[in-house]
C-alpha cells in the first residue's frame, strides 16, 4: 500500500507543478525582450508587469498615430505609462533597429 501512495504523492505532485506552469505570465518565459515596434496588444499585456489590455491597447495607438518608437523611455509619452511602470519592465521589452527586423 506505502507504494501505491507514493506514486500517488507524485502524480499530484507533477499535476500540480504543470498547472502553474500553465499559469505563469509570459514574461516568465520570455528569453528576448519583445519589440515595442512590432508588439501586439496581446503581447504587452502578457509580458509586461502593470499593464492591462487596456493600457496595452493605448501603447498600440499611439504606435500607430505616431509611427515607431525611438526608444524604450519614449513609452511615457503613452497615456498611463509613467516612469515606475517603465522602470519595472526595461528588462521585459525593447526597441529593435527597423534594418534588423525580420519580415
């Protein structure tokens, strides 16, 4: 019987460590930083910490209305993006030379 209950200890216990896996915010996964020229709303509000759809919607239209980004500071331009939101997600996000994009 002791054998029958450790292989049910670890099937819970792999159960449960692939559920919150599957939980965990892309940005944990994230092995480059994503491109603020190229980025969806879907893709910042997965990765970036603080933003929402919303504000990731925001981010997207004013790409749009105002061309690319220079650079990553210039996202405090973006209605409800300020200096710690920012801060907190240098690390998460980048702008790419438009000759070293891929198509």
């Amino acid at each position: 019987m002791t054998n029958v209950n450790r292989i049910f200890r670890v099937c819970i216990a792999r159960s449960l460590l692939v559920v919150s896996l599957a939980f965990m915010p892309l940005s944990v996964f994230a092995a480059t930083p994503l491109d603020i020229n190229t980025a969806t709303a879907a893709q910042f509000s997965a990765v970036m910490s603080g933003v929402g759809m919303k504000k990731a919607e925001a981010i997207v239209a004013y790409r749009e209305a105002n061309g690319r980004f220079e650079s990553v500071d210039q996202l405090s331009s973006v209605k409800g993006i300020g200096e710690g939101l920012l801060t907190r997600n240098k690390a998460l996000i980048r702008v790419v030379e438009e000759a070293t994009q891929t198509p």
